[in-house]
C-alpha cells in the first residue's frame, strides 16, 4: 500500500521529475532537492493517516461503547423491556388493520 500511494504522488509529477533526472550530476543531489522531500513527506504522512485509521476507530468506537454499558443503558432488563415493547406495538398493528379489515368502506 506504501508502494502504490508513493507512485501515485510521483505519478502525479511525473514529467517534473524526469527533467530533473536528466539535469541532476547524482542521486545524491536529486534526493537532497526539496521538491523529491516534500513528496516523500507527503506519501510518509498519507501512510500514516491510512494506517492509523482503522485502529483509531476501532478503538474510540470501543471506548464510546463501554462507556455506554459503564452507565447501565444496555443492560439485560434493557433488551427484555424493548423486546416487550416491540411485542406490544406489533399487537397494536395487528388491532388495527383487523379494524380497518372489519369496517367497509
């Protein structure tokens, strides 16, 4: 993934590069100029933020969870009361298109 988003950054300038290839003494001199730094800076950075990413996510959204169960919010009496609640509003649905079925229009 380093590999493909270094090319994709260089790719970008491409024919910039290549001119300063023919112009340059050594490579010595061509890595040392700012422009070639700047863009593997840019690459180093856009690892890290691609790497980082998923875990960071991973973790703040564990974090928000437990804190959530920390205060009691989803506990078993929670799931029983909305399974309930589920229930009776599937009855009350019911009652209601049997009523509507009952009386013509």
């Amino acid at each position: 993934m380093l590999n493909t988003l270094i090319l994709a950054y260089i790719g970008s300038s491409l024919s910039l590069i290549l001119l300063l290839t023919i112009h340059t003494t050594s490579s010595l001199e061509f890595f040392s100029m700012e422009f070639i730094i700047v863009e593997f800076l840019r690459a180093l950075v856009g690892s890290f933020g691609m790497l980082l990413t998923i875990p960071l996510t991973a973790g703040i959204c564990g974090w928000l969870y437990s804190r959530q169960t920390d205060a009691g919010e989803y506990d078993d009496d929670y799931f029983e009361q909305l399974q309930q609640r589920k229930a009776q509003e599937r009855e009350q649905r019911q009652k209601k298109k049997q009523g509507e079925t009952a009386t013509p229009v």
